[in-house]
C-alpha cells in the first residue's frame, strides 16, 4: 500500500508500537478493546509496564487464551477482575526499557532494530497499518513521501526526524478504579 495522506486523529500509540511486543498472535477473536501506559495512580509511564483492558467471556476460545496465553505469559505482572465486563492485564516491559522511553518521548526511528522487526511482524504486510508503522519506524525511507503530503520542505521533516507524534500520555492513561476490597466494611 502506498502512503497518500496522514492519520489526522489521534491513534492509540501504545496499541501500534507495544502491544505487538508480547507477540500474542494476531488472528484470535480474543484482542484487547484498548491499551495503556498509565493506570491512574496504579502505574505509571515510567513503571515500563502496559496495561491492556480485555473483555473476559465465557467461550471456550477466550477460557483457553486466558488460560494458556495471558496466565502463562512471561511478561505478565497482574491481572485484574474490575467487574463481570471488565479485566486488566498488566505486562511488564523493563528488559525494552531503552525502546520504551524512546516510544515515550516519540523517537520511533530509535527504538532498536530487533524490536521494530517484532512490531512490523505482527501486521499484515498488506495492510495500510504496516505501511504506516514502517514508515514510523524508518522515516529516512519515506521523508519524501511526507514532505509531498504536508507540502513543506524534505529538509524540515528531516531535521525534525520522526513522522509520527509522541504518545499523549492522558489519553493512554487507563481511567478505571477498582473497589480495595480490604477496606470494605462487611456489616453483618
């Protein structure tokens, strides 16, 4: 595919660029309905974890992928029943934390080689979501095609080197609480 225009509202960064680093299979029915890098004061950016917000169901595909993927995974810190509709999963990612600060502050072109091959691994290379994602991932390649896009100068974009923005640290912060059920008062 080939790139003519830009992303104009904001995308999940978190989603694109560290998700694809657990290397859960793409193709399961069973995908997180959105991801994080904060969950209100339970973690932080700097923590280097993501959190990942799943919709538990009863079939026997999702049992089987909480069970064998998620329970067993090695990254797994804390996993979280909120309510009937709700869990949250929390991955720990401080053996990346080189690429995950460089994720944070938006330098994508940074992020080490191995670890951007595993996250252009995990889209279909057919899909516009790979063209878009390498093109982060190597701007050098496509600071032409931009340049033509934005009508500015190949100069202006190489200077500035990256052709994605940084994460909005607010809208990957996972707003949710959870009842501290030691603190709850059981009136008999």
């Amino acid at each position: 595919m080939v790139i003519d225009a830009l992303y104009r509202k904001y995308f999940q960064k978190s989603k694109i660029f560290l998700y694809p680093l657990l290397e859960i299979k793409r193709g399961t029915s069973v995908v997180p309905k959105e991801t994080y890098v904060c969950w209100n004061n339970t973690v932080n950016s700097e923590d280097i974890k993501l959190v990942c917000v799943y919709y538990p169901r009863t079939d026997s595909e999702y049992i089987q992928f909480e069970k064998n993927i998620l329970l067993k995974h090695n990254r797994l810190v804390d996993l979280v029943k909120v309510d009937d509709e709700t869990l949250v999963v929390t991955f720990n990612f401080s053996d990346l934390s080189d690429d995950w600060f460089n994720f944070l502050n938006g330098k994508y072109s940074k992020i080490d080689i191995k670890t951007k091959s595993k996250i252009l691994n995990f889209f279909d290379k057919k899909s516009g979501n790979y063209a878009y994602v390498e093109s982060y991932l190597f701007p050098e390649k496509h600071f032409q095609t931009y340049a033509k896009i934005l009508g500015v100068d190949i100069e202006m974009l190489k200077s500035v080197g990256e052709l994605c923005d940084k994460p909005d640290l607010e809208k990957e912060k996972l707003l949710i609480e959870v009842a501290d059920l030691e603190n709850i008062k059981i009136i008999k």
